[in-house]
C-alpha cells in the first residue's frame, strides 16, 4: 500500500507541478524520515520520478520509443543523486513506455513485436530495467505462455551476462522478473509450485537461479 503512494505522489506532482527540485526533496525526506523504520520508499520515489515523466503528453515524440522516452531518462540524469537513484529512476522510465505501448494514440505498438529491441541500444545501466519492464510485452506477446516467454528471454537478451546494478547478471534479473510474474498471475492456483518448479526445469541450467 505504501509503495503505491509514494508512486502515485511522485506520479502526479510531476504531473502538476512540473517542479523536479520539489520531487527530489520529498524523495530525500522520505529517505531521511523512513529509511531506518520502512523499506521501498526512497526506491518507489524514485522509480516514479522516471514514471512520472514519460507520459506521453508530447505528441511531436509519438510514433518513436525513442523520442518518447528521451526527456524521461534526461530528467533521471538530473534527478539522481548516485547511480543506484538513476538506475531505479529508469526502471520507472521504461515501465511507463510498456504502459504507453498498449495505446495506439502513442504510435509505438509495434514494440510488443519484439519487446526487447529497445532494450539492445541502451546504455549499460538502462539495459536491465528496460528488460524487466518490457516482461508483460513479452507476456502478451507469448499470449502469458511462460515457457514460450523463457526462450524468447534466452535468445534476445544481448550481454546476458553482464553484471547489473544489483550484482547478478542481466539474464538473471530477467529470469527472475518472468518467474515473479508467473507467482503473480498463478498463486492463488492450488499446483502453481509444481507448474512453477517444472517451468523452471524447463530453461537452461544458467537461469535456474
């Protein structure tokens, strides 16, 4: 619940106030004022100072990922204080753009026919969160086949063994955000630890985490 707000805050006092300095303080306060007693709420600030920012309400930038997520990471170069704040401002810059996606006012639907091509031109410390926030394109892709998700993840991962952010390579974070969308969408399912552990058999030994 708390993740939520702090989201949705960031979210909408970029939307109305455009004033990035005043985002940057609340996030800081909140660190300040929270981070010994509550996790995840600098990391939600930050995530939606990126999420924030990409809402698709220039329409010169429709019809390019490129351009509509540009002012995005730009404002998350700003914004952030050390690389780990910049790092958690992308993953809200590309999960915004998955979101866009699925409107065709934005001109961009054609990212859901190869979901991690953006993702091959970025910047090592953006390839990460654009591969975990492009994972529900590769699901409707796949039509929320996991196994089928699993293999199209295996083969268009480019660097998949680059180590990311967090210390794990990129291959695995992605694993990790596909099986934690197959618990999302299947817990409440009486066998889903025996689908799931079979699925999870199912891919090569280097994603089996």
């Amino acid at each position: 619940c708390g993740y939520g707000f702090y989201h949705g805050f960031m979210e909408t006092l970029l939307h109305t106030s455009g004033n990035v300095g005043e985002a940057r303080k609340f996030c800081a306060y909140v660190d300040a004022q929270l981070s010994l007693s509550r996790s995840g709420a600098a990391t939600a600030c930050d995530h939606g100072i990126g999420q924030g920012t990409v809402d698709g309400s220039d329409p010169r930038a429709w019809g390019s990922a490129e351009k509509i997520i540009a002012p995005g990471l730009e404002m998350c170069k700003l914004v952030a204080s050390t690389e780990f704040q910049e790092y958690l401002c992308a993953t809200g810059v590309f999960n915004a753009l998955d979101i866009l996606s699925l409107d065709p006012k934005y001109g961009i639907t054609s990212l859901g026919d190869d979901p991690f091509r953006l993702c091959r031109t970025q910047p090592k410390l953006y390839r990460e969160p654009c591969y975990t926030n492009m994972i529900p394109a590769v699901l409707r892709l796949t039509g929320a086949d996991f196994a089928a998700s699993a293999r199209y993840v295996e083969k268009n991962i480019q660097y998949p063994e680059d180590m990311t952010i967090d210390g794990f390579t990129v291959r695995e974070m992605v694993v990790l955000s596909l099986f934690h969308e197959f618990m999302h969408g299947n817990i409440e399912t009486a066998d889903y630890i025996e689908r799931g552990v079979k699925l999870c058999r199912s891919v090569p030994k280097h994603s089996r985490l």
